[in-house]
C-alpha cells in the first residue's frame, strides 16, 4: 500500500463543474532519478468538485 506523502496530488477543473486529479510521485531531492521515469496519472472519472477529486486521488493512491 502506497503512502500520500509520496505522491504530489493537483486538481483542475477541466471544464466549469468537471474536476479532475493529477497524481505524480514525489521526486527525491537530487540531480537525477536513478533508473527511473517520473509518470503521472490522472482520476479516469470527472467529480462534481475539487474535494471530491481530491478524495478519489487519495484512494487511488491508497490502492497501489
């Protein structure tokens, strides 16, 4: 199970009443990641609010 402290969460609004969420992992302080891509990913449903998208990032997160 994944941590929220490790991943960096924004929220837009797509468009006026449609919010989504970008959840990208938190890179380490450093020149390079070693080996690694940085991949972010975004809520595949659109919410009612910037909350609600909040919330469904966070339990994406809590599912990895």
């Amino acid at each position: 199970m994944a941590s929220k402290s490790q991943f960096s969460i924004v929220t837009y609004e797509r468009r006026p009443g449609y919010w989504r969420a970008a959840i990208s992992p938190c890179a380490h302080s450093g020149i390079f990641i070693r080996g690694r891509t940085t991949v972010s990913f975004v809520t595949p449903d659109d919410y009612g609010s910037e909350s609600d998208a909040m919330i469904a990032a966070e339990t994406i997160i809590s599912t990895l």
